[in-house]
C-alpha cells in the first residue's frame, strides 16, 4: 500500500545499441574499402579501382538485422578485395622482373629508393665473376617471401622492394648476400606494419566518426574536429564513449517519460499529448485523475534529471475538500500503482523501489489552483510557473535530430 512512491530506473535501448554498433562497424567497412582502392590505384596507375570501392552507406533507419546482412556483405566484399589487391600486387611485380633491366617503369624515386638502386648498382658493377651466383638462396627465400606477403604490403613499397631483390640478385659473396636479404626481411615487415597500422587509423576514425553521431547534439562539431584532425583518433575512444552515454542518459530519461505517460493513461488519469515533453523539461508535472476517481485528485509524477529516479504522489487541487485524502490514497495503491509500474516496466523499464509511504502517513499535499491542468491533455508544472514553450527540454529537442 501507497500514498507516495519512488523507483530507480535503468532502461537499455538494446535495438538502438545493436544498430549504433553495426553502424560503426560498417562506416569501419567502408574506410576500409577507401584504403583498398587507394591501394589498387597506387599499384596499377590508371584503371579501375578494386572493387571495394564500390561500398557506401547502410539505408537511413535500416534495423538491426537489415544492418547485420549489410555489415555481413560488406566483410564478404572485402575479402573478395583483398584477393584483387594481391593479384594486383602480383601483376605489378612480375612486371618489374620482366623489364628491362629489371628497373621496372619509370617513377619519381624515395630516397629510400633511390639509396636502394645505386647499391644495388654498385654491387652489379663490383661482380666480375660469372660462376653461381653467391646469394642464390637468398634470392629463392626473397622471392619465396615476396610471393608470400606482396599483398599485404604498401603498394608504394614495390618498387624499392624489387630493389633490393636486385642487391641480393647481384650479391658477391655469400655475405653481401644474407645481410642485403635480411634488410629485405625487415622492409618487407616495416611495409606491412605501415600500411596496417594506416588501415587502423583509417577505420577507428572512421568507427568513432560514426559512434559521435549519437552524442549529445551540442557536443557532435567538437568531436567531429577531434576525431577528423587526430594522428592517433583511438586515443579518443573513452571520450567519445563517456559523450554517447551522456546522451544515453538523456533518451532513457525520455524514454521513461513517455512510458510513465502511456501508462498513467492506462490507469484512468488524464494526461495530455506534450506530457512526456514537459515531464523532461521541468521534472515534474501534475496529471488529473479521470472520471472513475475522485474529483479534485491526480498525480504528481517527478522525474528529476540525473538521478536515475522517477516518483509519484497523490495529490489534490487546492480548495478541494480533504475527506477523501486516505481513500484516494488507497485506491491509488490497489489500483493505480500496480497498473503504472507494470506500464513501466512491459515497456522495458527495469524498476527497483527506492521509498514507499502507507496511505495515510502523510497528508495529500494540494496544489495551487493556477497549476492544476486546466483541462484533459493540458498539464502545468507544479514547480515555478514559466511560459509553455520554455518547458520544453534540450533532451526533447535533441531527439528530433538524433536517429
């Protein structure tokens, strides 16, 4: 039994949740598919891309499993990229093998490059012997590793890799051989750690760009700068992570607004369309019973922001006679209460009870005339009066932007 009743709540948008992650995921898919074609076009010039560059954006309000199904298409086109930029890399070397002099085309050299090819050409000019070549296993592992991981290597790496191949293909001794393939082995790791760790960068800052766009409206240019002009974006995951659930807070704070709505009309109380609205906005409201109560009585239903909290009390419009105080207070408690938490929680609000007060402990408090609801749908705050259009909260206004 209860006059007066308090609840903690949690609320978890589990779908909402669900689709941020897969969202994430997929803008991580699509960075990933823009390094990809970066890629092919650094190792053929002209011509087409990969065709992992043909992925985009999921549809706008696509669910969960419509997002599962992309995110699984997506993964499944990268592969298939990821085949294509091999083949790519494999094309490229055996043309820079097959031209004369094994040079390969024409490029503007790095200066690791070109310190590559005039060792390598130092070495050709000190050979003056023309027996077995003294670095023949080296070159066979060389090629063995190249064939092996070419792909996963930086496209603009090929050309001073072949360079070296050139320094052991042209190696004197049998030690100028094993110290030009050990520094092969380590371009070979050093290129394939680069262009990973570029991979990374590219779809963290992709993810965390995406995951930004459920924070608080007023927080979103901030991190989109941060995130966008970072060398190392992951740095910044915590914040981004603490700005979502903040605005978490915020929309199951809404959430449980317009539950108590919902089910406060359940139970028989007149409760207007803008309810939830001001509820958010000023914390707290006055709802009338309806016809199957007693005259002169409602709710006052708190939702005090930040504290994870929402109460509610019977009350009474001032001048309206106290006989009947304990009496409502109870039929509130048998039939009132169960019907709104119930309301509550089948609407995924998970409820624990933080204070309760029997009928009859305390007087029903009344309620100044001026902000007792005017009439069905119209409710006033029971706090400060302020202007209608002042009562309507940042949360309330953030969700007509968010997703």
């Amino acid at each position: 039994m209860s006059s007066s009743v308090g609840y903690d709540y949690s609320y978890v948008d589990l779908e909402a949740q669900a689709c941020r992650r897969l969202r994430a995921e997929i803008a991580g898919y699509a960075a990933r598919s823009r390094v990809l074609s970066a890629q092919a076009r650094q190792m053929r010039g002209a011509g087409r891309d990969a065709s992992a560059g043909q992925l985009g954006k999921p549809r706008a309000g696509a669910g969960s499993s419509e997002l599962s199904a992309v995110a699984a298409s997506y993964r499944d086109q990268l592969e298939s990229a990821e085949r294509e930029i091999a083949g790519i890399a494999a094309a490229r070397w055996a043309g820079l093998l097959a031209a004369p002099g094994g040079s390969g085309p024409a490029e503007r050299l790095s200066a690791t490059e070109e310190l590559a090819r005039s060792r390598a050409g130092a070495l050709v000019r000190e050979s003056a012997t023309t027996g077995p070549r003294p670095g023949a296993a080296q070159l066979a592992a060389a090629d063995q590793l190249i064939a092996a991981e070419l792909g996963r290597c930086e496209g603009s790496d090929l050309e001073a890799l072949h360079l070296m191949r050139a320094e052991i293909s042209s190696a004197t001794t049998a030690r100028q051989a094993r110290m030009a393939f050990a520094e092969l082995e380590i371009a070979v790791g050093d290129s394939i750690r680069r262009r990973r760790r570029a991979d990374e960068i590219a779809q963290v800052r992709a993810n965390l760009l995406e995951l930004a766009e459920d924070a608080p409206p007023e927080e979103r240019t901030r991190l989109r700068a941060m995130i966008e002009e970072s060398p190392d974006p992951g740095g910044l995951s915590a914040e981004v992570g603490q700005a979502v659930a903040r605005a978490d807070l915020r929309r199951a704070r809404d959430a449980v607004a317009a539950a108590a709505a919902d089910a406060l009309r359940e139970i028989g109380c007149e409760v207007g369309e803008d309810f939830a609205t001001l509820l958010t906005g000023s914390s707290e409201g006055v709802v009338a019973f309806g016809e199957d109560w007693a005259a002169g009585y409602g709710l006052l239903v708190r939702l005090p922001p930040g504290a994870g909290r929402v109460m509610a009390a019977v009350v009474r419009r001032e001048g309206t006679a106290s006989g009947a105080d304990e009496a409502v207070q109870r039929q509130f408690c048998e039939r009132g209460l169960p019907g709104w938490a119930g309301g509550l929680r089948d609407s995924g609000i998970a409820l624990t009870e933080e204070h309760r007060v029997e009928p009859g402990s305390l007087p029903v408090a009344a309620i100044p005339e001026q902000q007792w609801p005017a009439r069905p749908g119209t409710v006033k705050q029971a706090a400060a009066r302020r202007p209608r259009s002042a009562a309507r909260p940042a949360a309330a206004r953030e969700r007509q932007h968010d997703r």
